[in-house]
C-alpha cells in the first residue's frame, strides 16, 4: 500500500482534472470544494499496489486500431484482502494530524 499525497489550490482549472480524470460528477465537485476555493488543499490517494484480485485485457478483434476489452474486477479477491488492506489503510489516513 502507498499513499500519495497531492497538493494544489481549487482555483483555476483544476476541477478539470477531478471531472475527466476521476469521472467525478461537477455537481458533486463544486458541492464538495464550495468552502475551499483559492486555498490550498491536499489530497492523499491510496493506491494498492500489489492486489490480489486480477482482471482480463482481450483484443476486441484483429484489427490493431481497436480497443482492447479490458474487465479490471477491482475488489474480487475470493478473501476479500483487497478491500481489507483499504480499508487500513483508510484509517491510518485518518489517524494522521492535519
């Protein structure tokens, strides 16, 4: 498990980033930041890094310009041990000062 931690300030085009990168809806997005705006904030990721759960990536057809099918079955892990290492991680994030 890694925690990365970004830093940057909402205003200017940022949103941009939470909105195509995340798929974060723009209503949620302005509700959530309304009382942060031009003040610096930080926001950690976890990113696990070894899961134990594992997808498929399968070619759609012969055709080399299309897109490959991909099912990355996030979380599927038959001892559920993906989750689990989330959501300790989950609460260390939150154990720690501001």
């Amino acid at each position: 498990m890694q925690i990365l931690q970004a830093g940057f300030n909402l205003n200017g085009n940022i949103s941009s980033i939470f909105y195509d990168g995340f798929g974060i809806n723009s209503t949620f997005f302005n509700e959530w930041t309304k009382d942060l705006s031009n003040q610096d904030v930080r926001l950690p990721f976890l990113i696990l890094g070894r899961p134990k759960s594992s997808g498929t990536l399968k070619l759609a057809s012969t055709d080399p310009h299309d897109l490959p099918v991909q099912n990355p079955k996030y979380y599927t892990d038959p001892n559920g041990e993906d989750v689990e290492t989330l959501l300790w991680g989950i609460l260390r994030l939150m154990a720690l000062p501001n």
